[in-house]
C-alpha cells in the first residue's frame, strides 16, 4: 500500500482558479492561461504513488512546479483540484481537503520537512530548534530536550547543542535541519532541495549519511532536486517535472536508459551513466556474438572474441576460456570482491545486473572484457564498445 | 478668484464644534481620565522623591549591570546622575523620567498589537498610513490645544501629545518586523505544526524582536523630545526649566536644563540600544 498517493492533481496560483482550470481542460499551456486569467499554473495534472520506505525524487528545472508538489503533501500549497493522500495509520488523509485540526495532526505526527535555506529558528540553540517540531507535538520541556539530543547524536552535533545556528557552516546547519525532522518520527519526510545550497563535498557527504540514516529508519521520503547525479544517487524512483507536469516517472536506470521526451534526454545527457547503468542494459548479448564452428553433435557452443574464446555448454553455463597462451581462469565476480586482487590472467565473470562502475574497473585490471551471466547462464559480455558507448551517452540517443 | 476666496470652507469651524461637541457629550469622561492619569504619575513620581537619590542611583546602577555587565556604561551613567544631582535637577529628571517611561509603556502597549494586526491584514496598514503620517508631521502645538481643552493643564494633555507624536514609531516598525519575517521562518513553523498563534508567539514575535525593540528605543527618544512642548501644557520635568530660561533669557539656567535632557537622552538610548543589540548577536 502507497503511504502517499497524490491523484489527478492540479495547482494554481491566482484568483480566477475556475476559468484556469477550464482552460486546463480545453488543453491550453502554461503561458496561454496566464496571458489570459493571469493565474500561474503550479502542478497540472500529476499522479503519484509513493510506497513505504521509498525515496522518491521530483527533479525538474526551477519553475518546474517541483517545490510546488512537495509542498501540497503537507498542506502549505492548497491544490485546486485532485488529492493528496497520506497514511495515517489505516486510513488515507487527503491533505487537500482535510480539517484544521486534521491538518495540524498529520503535520506533527504524520509529514515532517527539511528546507532548502534551513530555516531554522535564529534565536533559538541548536538543541531548541531540534525540539521546536516537539513542543508543537505538546511533548514535555524535559522530554523533547532528551530526545532532541538523541537526534543531535545521531547526526554527530551533540557538542554543538548550545550554539546558536549562526555559530555552524552550512553543513551542520541543515544536519540541525535534519534532526528537528526526523526528531518528530513521523513516516513522510519532505526534502526540499535540501543539500543544494551545500558545497559540492559537503552535498555528497549528506547524501551518503541520508542514505544511511534511510537504512537504518526506513521513511518514506520525497525529495526536491535539481540535479539528476543526485536523484540517481538517493533516489529509488524518479519523477520528472517539466512546466507544471511530470512526463516520466521511473526507476533511476530506466530514466537513464529510456528517456520519456527531449527534456529528461537533456537532462541525462548531462549526468555520469557509470553510477547509475547495470551490465545487462550496456551488454553486447549472446545473441550478437560471433559463434565459431559448433559442433553438431552435442548442444555446446564457443564464441570468439578479441583474443579470447569461451565455450558454453548445452545449459548455457560457461565452460572454459582459452586465448593465444592455452586456458586461461574464469573468476567469479560477487559484489563485494576485491577488483585490486584481479590480473591480466583472469578473466572474470560477473552477475548481469553488475554496476558499470565495477565493470569498469574490472576491464581495467584484466584488460579483458567482462562476461556476464544471470541465473547461471551466459548472457552476454561488455567490451569496450560497450564502455565508450555508454560513456558518450548514445545509449539512448536515436541517432545511434 | 473672488468667489473662491469668499466662500471659504469652513475647516477650523468644524474642528472647533467637535471639539465642543466632544467636550460636552463626554467631558466628564475626560476629566476623570486626566484624573486617574494625573494622580498615578503623581503617585510615582512622590515615591521616587521619597527615597534619597543616591539610593536610587545605586538601584539605577546595579540594574545596569545586570542589564548590560559593562564597566563602561555604568561609570558614564554614575557620573551622568551626579552631574545631574548636583546642578540641582534630580526632582526635574525624576518627572521627565516618568513621564517618559508612561508614554513609552503606554505606545508600546498599543502600538505593537496594532502593528501585529498591520502587518497581518494589508487594508489595516493601508487605513494606518496616512493616520500615521498624519501623527508625525502635524505641529504638536496644533494638537495641543485641544487636548489642553480637553484634559486641562498637567501632566496629561503633556502625555497625551507625547503619545500622539511617538505612537507611531512602535507600529511602524512593530509592522514592518512581523511583515518582514522570512517566509520560510513561516513555512518552517507552519509545517511542523504551529496554530495561528503559536506561529505568532514562537515564530513571527521572536523574529520581529529586534525591529520591536528598535520601535521601543525611538519611542523613548521620540518622547524625551517632546519634554519641552509638554512643559508648555504644565507637565513637570527637565522642559519647565527650559520654558524659564527661555522667558527670562537666563543663558546658564537654559544651558545646565540642556545639558540635563541631552545626558537623559544618552543614558536612555545606551540602556536601550545595547539590550536590543546584545540580543541580536
């Protein structure tokens, strides 16, 4: 069951909401409505589930109506039109048209926020700021206190409790961030754009401990970004936003890999494949390999490659490997190996849904290609071609 | 032109008839509130007088301290109070002290929650504005004549004018603190689940402090300025002896009166201003 699911949904800003969501309907863009009821289209039609312990990550340019969205699963932006459920217990809330009272209990104990700029509370300590969500919840002085330090620790601020905000960097600031949300235990948690205003270190050290802090807590999170190397990075799936609409939503590889229209094609032209693409979807498959003389009585088959051969038998399953010098070892890669330990008289055969990255890395060390095999059977290899094919992004250009 | 100029419209007349009008329909309610006002700034300034001076100047410093714990401050003010003692005002700046502080408590009790409601509805700042300007600009003894009319001498039309001319000040930044809260400050409060006021006593006051307690400083100021006006209508205080001097051009009276008002205005601004300050940084 999704923990939340937004349907049919529809943002404006302006006061001639009616009329723009006519126009809506008739099929007319965002600069059309507004030269003519002068309202400003946030979010237009958008549908999303979102499941327990997902990271889901709205990504589109600015003005793309990414924040916009975010910001209705909490109840800060009002929609014109569509839910927004959230999980509350066993019934689903609609944030769109909840009661005050409603409204005020999902967002102390249901959806809590990270903000872009912080926002943290100047003239309170460090350690009140993490309590501030707390009081709200009508915890008790000395209860919110010790768990607000709990928070402080897991975030490793504990000795900064007393500080006020303006006293930290930027980093430590949204790690304040960080704790005041998940410090309210609630299992929806909104990030706006929350590393963005970081140094690029600083960014990627967050994003590794959110990541790890997701492990251990499990929330459901949606997360605002601009950048696709980090909606790659964190996120389980991926919704992309252009001009108040989400025209794609997938898991990060198929995103890479089949890019829905021009825009997410721009975006991914822009990012780094070797974190996001497995081995299968780059691989030369068995199908395109050149075969050499099987022999007809048994069912075995042997493929020639550059400087290699390998025999596979009946099963599929890889026999052996020769080159020029006589046999040569099949290693058996498994997530975790020490690529290091490998030499140019390996040859080594790996899982098909191998990271490109450690494909790499592995024809770096053997100087030979990778064969790959999924449930003990030999699908395919990746060589060079495969490497600098995807490297030059023509993995989902039409023009290849 | 010679038809313009002889059907004047009658402006002052009408003036002059509400004012009657006022007088008569709640004249009593105007006495017993000059009254009540007179007699409580009376009460204060009588206790202040009965306690010796050099007991109160010790209250006055230890208060310092435990304001501002700056060696510095409390030497300038030591010494500002003794200079006073000693020309023989302290009675005078025991009075203008009071009837500074009533102003001052008096505007800011009005003013800032009429500047939260301001800043929170756009036609209120819209309706203020000019009533605001209006305030500020209009020349004291203007408004002086009829508050005289209207409270009699004493203390309280001085008063009075002196919170119509300082009013404004609370409001105006009271106003332009809580509307100037950045959004997200908001945002932030709203999402972790304030009610409308909670939101105003967690986040939007102590976000607008600073701004509130610069309004609160140029309250005090804005009120030492009017010592002298108000000594006019009969207030007691550092502007009588002034109003003296003036008559009789009597130079060294008019100088030390000066000189009085000039080291009340300083001690104020530095208790005030270094409070607001300290609790910014």
């Amino acid at each position: 069951m999704s923990v939340v699911s937004i349907k049919n949904l529809d943002v404006v800003f302006g006061d001639n909401q009616a009329e723009t969501l006519e126009l809506m309907d008739e099929g007319k863009n965002r600069e059309q409505i507004l030269g003519a009821t002068g309202d400003v289209v946030g979010v237009q039609n958008a549908n999303l589930d979102i499941n327990e312990g997902e990271i889901c990550v709205l990504m589109g340019l600015s003005g793309s109506g990414k924040s916009t969205l975010l910001r209705v699963v909490n109840g800060l932006n009002t929609a014109a039109r569509g839910q927004c459920l959230v999980r509350n217990g066993d019934e689903m809330v609609d944030m769109t048209s909840c009661s005050e009272a409603t409204l005020r209990h999902m967002r102390t104990h249901r959806v809590s926020m990270v903000f872009q700029s912080f926002a943290l509370m100047p003239w309170l300590s460090v350690l009140d700021n993490v309590a501030f969500g707390l009081e709200m919840q009508g915890m008790s002085k000395a209860d919110r206190q010790t768990k607000a330090m709990q928070q402080l620790e897991m975030v490793g601020l504990e000795q900064w409790a007393h500080k006020k905000p303006d006293e930290l960097s930027g980093g430590m600031r949204q790690r304040v961030g960080l704790a005041r949300a998940f410090a309210m235990d609630t299992d929806v948690l909104l990030m706006d754009e929350p590393f963005s205003a970081l140094d690029p270190l600083i960014r990627s050290q967050l994003q590794d401990e959110l990541i790890e802090l997701q492990k251990k807590l499990n929330k459901t999170i949606i997360f605002v970004s601009h950048d696709l190397d980090e909606a790659l990075k964190i996120g389980s799936k991926i919704a992309i936003m252009e001009s108040a609409n989400i025209v794609q939503q997938d898991i990060p590889e198929k995103i890479v890999l089949n890019p829905a229209t021009k825009y997410v094609e721009r975006f991914v032209a822009h990012t780094n494949p070797l974190n996001v693409l497995k081995g299968d979807s780059l691989m030369t498959p068995i199908s395109a390999l050149s075969q050499v003389s099987a022999e007809p009585q048994d069912k075995s088959s042997a493929y020639s490659l550059t400087n290699l051969t390998i025999q596979v038998d009946e099963k599929g399953q890889l026999q052996s490997a020769t080159d020029n010098n006589g046999t040569v070892t099949i290693t058996e890669y498994i997530t975790g190996f020490d690529v290091n330990s490998l030499t140019t008289s390996d040859v080594v055969v790996a899982p098909a849904d191998i990271a490109m990255r450690d494909a790499v890395e592995i024809r770096y060390q053997t100087k030979r290609p990778v064969l790959l095999q999924r449930a003990g059977r030999f699908v395919g290899i990746l060589d060079d071609h495969d490497f600098y094919h995807a490297l030059l992004g023509k993995h989902f250009s039409s023009t290849t | 032109m010679n038809w313009l100029t002889e059907h004047k419209i009658p402006l002052g007349d009408w003036m002059e008839l509400f004012v009657d009008w006022l007088i008569e329909v709640a004249g009593g309610f105007f006495d017993l509130l000059s009254e009540v006002i007179e007699n409580i700034i009376l009460f204060l300034v009588d206790t202040i007088e009965m306690v010796p001076p050099l007991l109160v100047i010790a209250i006055i410093l230890v208060g310092v301290w435990f304001l501002h714990r700056s060696i510095g401050l409390l030497v300038f003010i030591c010494a500002s109070l003794l200079l006073i003692l000693n020309l023989g005002y302290w009675l005078e700046t025991v009075q203008t002290l009071v009837l500074v502080v009533s102003a001052t408590f008096i505007s800011v009790l009005i003013g800032v929650p009429l500047g939260i409601a301001a800043a929170h509805r756009p036609w209120l700042y819209t309706m203020l504005r000019p009533i605001l300007d209006l305030m500020q600009t209009i020349p004291t003894f203007v408004y002086l004549i009829p508050t005289l009319i209207l409270f009699g001498l004493g203390y309280v039309p001085g008063l009075i004018s002196t919170i119509i001319f300082a009013i404004a000040a609370p409001i105006r930044l009271t106003y332009l603190g809580v509307s100037k809260v950045p959004s997200e400050l908001i945002e932030a409060g709203l999402a972790f689940g304030c009610t409308k006021s909670k939101l105003l006593y967690k986040v939007e006051l102590p976000a607008a402090m600073p701004n509130i307690m610069a309004g609160v400083t140029q309250c005090i100021m804005l009120s030492l300025s009017m010592v002298v006006i108000a000594a006019l209508v009969g207030a007691d205080g550092l502007g009588k002896p002034v109003i003296r001097a003036l008559n009789t051009v009597n130079i060294s009276q008019g100088f030390e009166a000066g000189i009085a008002i000039v080291l009340v205005a300083i001690m104020l601004d530095r208790i005030c201003k270094s409070r607001s300050s300290s609790k910014e940084g």
